[in-house]
C-alpha cells in the first residue's frame, strides 16, 4: 500500500464514522479566524469537511476551517464520536491542500528556508564531529 493509498483509506474511514454534528467545530479556538465559520451552522462546517476526506469539493466555510487549523486538539474530545477529529482534520488539510496530486484547494505556505532552518536547529543538538559528518 503506498502512502496515497493510505491517505485515502485513513479519509474514507474517519469520513465514514463522522457524522458531521459539528462537536469539533464548536470546540475549536480557530473558528473566528476561519472567513464565514462563526456565521456558519457547525454542522454545515463539519459536514464540508467530511466532503474534502470523501474526494468532494467541500463548502467555502469548510475549506476555510481546514486552513485555520493549528492543530490544537480541542476538537478530539469533543467528538461524541470518539473520533480523533485532530487527525481528520490534518488528513483534510492535507487533502486541500493537494498532497495527493489534485490542485490545492486552500493556500499553501512554501518555506524556501525550511533546510537552512533545519540545520540551524542541528547545530544546537549535535557535537561538532556529529556536524561535520551529516551537515
């Protein structure tokens, strides 16, 4: 199984036991940094965000949703479903964000220092014969 197999195996799962009632969109801090979230039935919101996981276009609403998310977790818990929304919803950025060969659907963010921010970062950890060998 290759990875975009996995993807969407993981999206299709999580897509199936979901049953869009907007827990997670309640729960999460980001919302009011989402265009149209605040405004917009959580419900609504989560049931777009199901359609990104199930190869659909998903909601304007949903797609903003997606790209505010930071990852904190709050909406885990909060899933009646026992779903770990957090993951459903790093799959859906993903996904809009096109890693599996379709067209990004939300902003992609490239970090041209990505490289140079990694090394840096070894600097700090690894002795200088360790530097020497790997940077």
């Amino acid at each position: 199984m290759t990875l975009v197999d996995h993807v969407r195996a993981e999206s299709a799962r999580l897509a199936a036991l979901c049953t869009a009632c907007g827990g997670c969109v309640r729960a999460c801090p980001m919302t009011p940094y989402a265009a149209g979230v605040e405004a917009a039935d959580p419900a609504a919101v989560a049931f777009g965000m199901r359609d990104v996981l199930r190869d659909g276009a998903g909601t304007p609403e949903a797609l903003a949703w997606i790209a505010a998310c930071t990852r904190s977790g709050l909406c885990t818990p909060a899933c009646p479903e026992r779903i770990d929304a957090a993951f459903m919803l790093r799959l859906a950025q993903w996904r809009a964000k096109g890693a599996l060969g379709e067209p990004p659907r939300i902003p992609v963010r490239e970090d041209t220092q990505f490289s140079p921010k990694v090394k840096a970062f070894a600097r700090l950890t690894l002795t200088e014969e360790e530097q020497r060998e790997w940077l």
